[in-house]
C-alpha cells in the first residue's frame, strides 16, 4: 500500500520523503525528515499509526490524515481530524490533503 501511495502523490505533484510500516519508524522518519504532511494508516505491522501520531505531535506538530479501512477509535477522533476510508481514489485524496492542510493545528492529540 506504502508504494502504490507514494507513486499517486508523486504523480500529484508531492515528494515523498519516508515509508514507514511500524510506529517507531514513523516515529523516527518524522524526526529526521520533518515532513509538511504526514499520511499515516491506523494499523501499522508492529505498533499504531495513531499512537505514532500522538508521540510525533508532541516533538513537532505536523498536518495528518489518518488512513483506515473501518471507523476511528474514539480516541483517535478530535476537532480538525482528516480521515480517509479506504479504499479512496486521488480525488478524494487531494481533498483530504488540502483540508488537513489548511486545518490550524489545535494542539496535542486526546
């Protein structure tokens, strides 16, 4: 999934700077590459996306969009949060993109 995502949003015009597929690389991606946009699957191979989210945000607050195949857990919910319900097509991926981009940051994630 990581790959066939990072060729749509390189074919949108988006450069990819990390692939991660467990929550302390995604973690540590974050940290080393500083991204403008994170995209960030709720279930990761070992760990949470969500819970990633939550130790990310606190070192350097950064637009996300959770990425799940079913609802969000009730902690993962909060004013301003992007999700997108998979499967999406890139029409609904560059709107989910501009609205997490343009939502002001609120603060750590409850």
């Amino acid at each position: 999934m990581g790959l066939v995502l990072s060729d749509l949003l390189e074919d949108m015009g988006h450069a990819v700077c990390a692939i991660a597929a467990t929550e302390d690389d995604a973690v540590s991606a974050a940290q080393h590459h500083e991204p403008e946009l994170m995209l960030v699957d709720v279930r990761l191979a070992r760990g949470s996306g969500i819970d990633a989210m939550m130790r990310i945000m606190i070192m350097q607050p950064v637009p996300y969009i959770y990425m799940s195949g079913s609802i969000l857990p009730p902690h993962a919910r909060r004013s301003g949060t992007v999700a997108l319900r998979k499967p999406f097509n890139a029409d609904e991926l560059a709107r989910a993109i501009q609205h997490a981009v343009d939502v002001p940051d609120t603060g750590s994630i409850a």
